[in-house]
C-alpha cells in the first residue's frame, strides 16, 4: 500500500511533468504561429508597395505625426484610470504616477508576449511596491483583459451593423455597448454548489500546483468587480473611448495620404484587427492584426496599398514611442519596497 508522502511526491512529479508538456507543446505552437505572422508582415510590407512609401510619408508633415503620437496620452491615461477605478473597488490604492509608469511596463511586456500575458507583471509590480496583494492584482489584470476583449468584439459588431441607419442605428448602438459593458454582472453571483465544483476543478488542473487556495481567491475578487454597476459602466465608458482614440489614429493617418471615411469606418477597423490579434496570440498581434486592418480598411472603400502604409505607420506611431518610454518608467519604479508571501 502506498504512503500518504509517497502518493504526494508521485502527485507533484506527474503534474511537474503535465505542466512541461504543456509548456513545450505552447512553445512549438507559438513559433510556427510567429513563422506564420512574418509572412503576413511581409505581405503587408509588399502590399505597401515599399518605392512608394516615402512620397506617402512626405504627404503626411510634423503636424499630422504629432497628432497621432498626442493621441497616446489620453489612451494611456485612461488604461491607467480605468485600473485605479478597479483597484479602487478592492480596496487598493496606487499613486497616479506609479499607476501611469505601471501602465506603460505593463503595455509594453503585454504586447512582447505570446496570449498579452506578459500584462500581469503590472499584478507584480503592484504587489512589489505597493503592497496591492498577488490576487487583486492578478483579478483586476484578468477583468481589463477579458472585459476589454468582450468589448472590442461588441464595438466591431454594432459599428459595422448598425451606423448605416442612421439615428435608430445609433440608439441601437448605445443600447449594444451599455449591455455589453453589464453583461458581466450576470456572473457575479454564485452558488455554494457551483462554487464547490469550480474549487474541485481548479485544484485537480496540473499547472496549479499549490496555488489552488490563490486562484480561488483571485475568482472571488474577480466577483466584486462584476458585481459593481457603476464600475462596469465607468469601465466600460473609458475602454470603448480607448478605442475611439486609437480608431482617431488610423483615421488621421488615412484621411492625410488622401482617404477620406467616416471615423466609425476607422473605430470598427482597429476594434477588428485587434481581435484578429488577439486571437493569434502572437506578441503585438503581429502579422494577423495587421492583414485584417489592410483587409479591413480595404472593405471601406481604402486602396490597399494605402491601408497598409496606415497600417504600418500606426505600428509605428502608436506602439514604438510606449515601448521606449516604458525603459524609464521601469526604472522610475525604483527597487522594490517590501518582501512578501507571494499573496
């Protein structure tokens, strides 16, 4: 008959072994994903037409390159709001300036890494300096990203179905958002039954481990921010702006070389190359987010070599300058001050 030691070590070392067939298994998936996503950024690039593209750029002047990259700001600020607003409902405070350069880190490690995860090192950092505990912070990382998601597809759906029809479409519209922006509210009640089950669940996954107890908790986090209202909507009014922003970047680009549409054109565009991205799980959605833009953009009327220099300069303008100021920010969040249990 086995030991209770024995049959816990033997426990440990399957699931030691689980987690690194998963692991590998993701790391050949993930490069022949990348493989795949160059080919698609060199599709890209060709589309262009590269002779072509400096007499675009020459079109474009200081003035329209400043305007995108001010563009940035608000976005950014937003992201950060909309976190401290999350946080806030757990009882958590951040300093804005810390909230801001976390922010930066975060977006920039989110979009180096396979799946966006790469974001939770904003969970780490919070807990590192700020003593915002590992599954808070993890809670409200796992909300943005997957509220946000739940969001990008309801801005693609409405904005492409519904503007057409003018001030009904429009109502159809508002009425779309503010349900998508609440529809988490219906997952913030559970039973004992349900919750029972979702514990014996987790505990038996084989990448867990001992966390079992750290996830649970982080699910009961996840619950209060659903079951705030006025969190849901405030969150949802800065995430869907978010994406009027960067909508607002591809437009300026595109209406300089020469194109003129309509901005929710450019809005639903953004909202639907970033689901192509994120689905791919490539880092910056490369290759999949941009096609689907150019394919996109192309659907409205846009000459696709002039959608694909759009799409490149956008790369360029909206996500290289956050990259580079993430160097200093990570730096200006200074050593960290506590030493914790990891909770």
């Amino acid at each position: 008959m086995t030991s209770a030691p024995a049959a816990a070590t033997e426990t440990a070392r399957a699931m030691a072994v689980a987690r690194r067939t998963i692991r590998a298994r993701a790391r050949r998936g993930q490069a022949l994903a990348m493989v795949l996503g160059l080919v698609m950024v060199g599709a890209v690039v060709y589309l262009s037409h590269p002779a072509a593209i400096v007499p675009k750029l020459q079109r474009l002047g200081l003035g329209t390159v400043l305007e995108v990259l001010a563009l940035n700001l608000p976005v950014l600020g937003l992201r950060s709001w909309r976190a401290d607003l999350i946080l806030r409902r757990l009882g958590q405070r951040v300093p804005i300036h810390r909230m801001l350069a976390v922010q930066l880190v975060g977006q920039t490690s989110s979009a180096l890494t396979p799946a966006a995860s790469g974001d939770f090192v904003r969970a780490w950092l919070w807990r590192r300096d700020d003593e915002v505990p590992l599954a808070t912070g993890a809670a409200t990382v796992v909300f943005e990203r997957s509220f946000s998601f739940g969001l990008l597809i309801a801005v693609a759906v409405l904005l492409v179905a519904f503007p057409r029809f003018g001030l009904p479409g429009w109502a159809l519209v508002a009425t779309g958002l503010t349900a998508a922006a609440l529809a988490p509210y219906l997952f913030s009640r559970s039973s004992s039954r349900s919750d029972r089950w979702l514990e014996r669940v987790i505990s038996r996954l084989p990448w867990i481990g001992g966390s079992s107890e750290r996830v649970l908790r982080a699910l009961g986090e996840l619950r209060a921010i659903m079951a705030s209202p006025p969190v849901l909507l405030s969150a949802g009014a800065a995430t869907i702006v978010i994406y009027a922003l960067s909508g607002f970047q591809l437009w300026i680009l595109a209406d300089a070389l020469g194109h003129h549409s309509a901005i929710t054109q450019m809005v639903a565009t953004y909202a639907i190359s970033q689901i192509g991205g994120i689905v791919s799980t490539l880092p910056f959605g490369l290759g999949p987010a941009d096609i689907v833009a150019v394919g996109a953009m192309a659907r409205y009327g846009v000459d696709v070599s002039m959608a694909a220099v759009v799409v490149l300069l956008s790369r360029v303008l909206a996500t290289l300058p956050m990259a580079i100021a993430s160097i200093p920010a990570y730096l200006l969040l200074g050593r960290p001050s506590i030493t914790g249990s990891g909770e």
